[in-house]
C-alpha cells in the first residue's frame, strides 16, 4: 500500500522529532528516522531503488562503495531530489588530511557526514574546524551534523580484546569514545542501538545516536552481531536508524520500508 506524505525531506527538524519522542510519531516523523543504506556498487544500481522509494522523505546513506564508484555527483542529484544525506566514509587520519575533507565534504551540502573517533580529540577538532572553514567560504551551505564512529556492530568483545587490543567491554569502549566526541565538539556517535541509553546517559539527551544493525523480526542478520529490530531501537531512543539489506534486498523495497514506518509509528 503507497502512502502520501505530507512534508518533504528539508521540512522535517531534528529539534521536532525529538519533541516528540513521548508521544506517537507521524509518518512523516518515522520516515525522517529511517536511513536507507545505498550500498551499491554503482549509480545506476541505486537509481533503481531511488525510483522505487520516490516520495518517502527518508534519510540516503551513500557508504565507501558508493560514493568511490559514483562520486560526488551523485551526492549532489540526492540533494536535488530533496534527500537528506549521510556520507558514510568513516574519516580516520591525521588532522590536517581529516580537516581538508570534512571541508570537501560541508561544501557538498551533506546533511551529516562521520569520522572515527578512534583518530583521537584533534583530528575530530580538525573536521570541526574543517566545516567551519567551508561554512565561512559559503554562508549558504547547510551546517552538516558530523558524528563520530564508536565501535563497529560487526565487532564482539573478543574482538575489541583480542584483535584491536583495546580491554573492557564493548559497552565501556562506546562511552569512552562518545564523551570523547562530545568533548571534541561532535554532534553524536554511530553507536549499536543496544548502547544507546548508555551515550544518552553519558552525554545527554540531545547528542544524537545513529544505530545500524536493525534489522525487522526474522530477518537475516548478516554480518552484524548486535542487533535490534525498528520498534525496539525506537523504544532504546535511538535518534536514526540505519537500514541497509531488509529493504534494498528486499522482493518489494518500497513495501519493506512502509512496514518498518508503520512500525515505528505503532512503537
């Protein structure tokens, strides 16, 4: 069943939807809150999904694979279909090289963009700084949320033990790394939304929280190993959601994603 939607994409406000967190959200509200992961391997290939989701004002992901193959026009054709924007590419090097992208990428006039928070206080103060420095050169560009990555949902605690070397929980590494981007000026983390309450506590109820590894009741998990369906990350606080395969993958794309908004709105 298709649905109309009142708003479009530009018209709805992060302040909005989290004035609403206590109450029933419209639909148009649990659009805004789902992310649709392009994960493409070409323009073409996300073209398709886009024609087959046209007029549902969701969030467009565009990750590594994407944005390498497409570049930044495609980013700018997402813009002018009226799609708000996150650009996936995880930033992690030294500070000038991170300050000169985050630059890049605000002149592109994303809506968010992430770096990973393992780079350390300066180099997230340099992507700051880096947006600052394209917001001076053009006043018109749209300030872009920027988030830090804390731990991958695709990383158990034997991982983070054993192989990245970093000790404790999975839980303790998250908090750590979001007070630490909180610290550096960020707008929030991509966090597992099983630890969301925990950046909320940590950093307060306006630091935003992007949680992959959502996935509906019985679906295929994939690589992800800290998962949550829609209804229940919703209900942990999460601010988006970040769904990727349930939809793309999907028999009918634009049936997947009204069941997940009618999901959302009977949470």
């Amino acid at each position: 069943m298709a649905f109309l939607y009142a708003q479009s994409t530009e018209q709805i406000d992060h302040k909005e939807e989290q004035a609403m967190s206590t109450t029933a959200l419209s639909r148009e509200q649990a659009a805004a809150k789902v992310m649709v992961a392009l994960d493409y391997p070409d323009a073409a290939s996300a073209e398709q999904l886009l024609e087959q989701l046209q007029g549902i004002p969701c969030y467009m992901k565009v990750g590594m694979q994407l944005f390498y193959a497409a570049g930044p026009d495609f980013v700018r054709r997402l813009k002018e279909r009226g799609y708000r924007v996150f650009l996936d590419v995880k930033m992690h090097d030294i500070p000038n090289t991170v300050k000169g992208g985050a630059s890049s990428i605000a002149r592109l006039g994303v809506d968010m963009f992430n770096v990973h928070a393992a780079g350390g206080r300066d180099m997230m103060e340099a992507a700051m700084d880096g947006v600052e420095e394209a917001l001076a050169a053009d006043p018109s560009l749209p300030r872009p949320t920027v988030i830090a990555v804390t731990q991958l949902t695709s990383t158990s605690e034997e991982v983070l033990n054993d192989e990245i070397g970093i000790p404790g929980t999975v839980e303790e590494a998250v908090a750590r790394y979001a007070l630490l981007a909180i610290a550096s000026g960020l707008d929030g983390v991509v966090a597992s939304p099983h630890e969301v309450q925990l950046v909320k506590d940590a950093c307060g109820p306006t630091f935003q929280t992007v949680t992959p590894g959502i996935r509906p009741a019985g679906a295929d998990v994939g690589d992800q190993t800290r998962i949550m369906t829609p209804q229940d990350a919703l209900r942990a606080g999460t601010d988006y959601m970040v769904i990727g395969r349930p939809i793309t993958r999907a028999a009918d794309p634009r049936a997947a994603i009204e069941s997940m908004i009618e999901e959302l709105i009977q949470a």
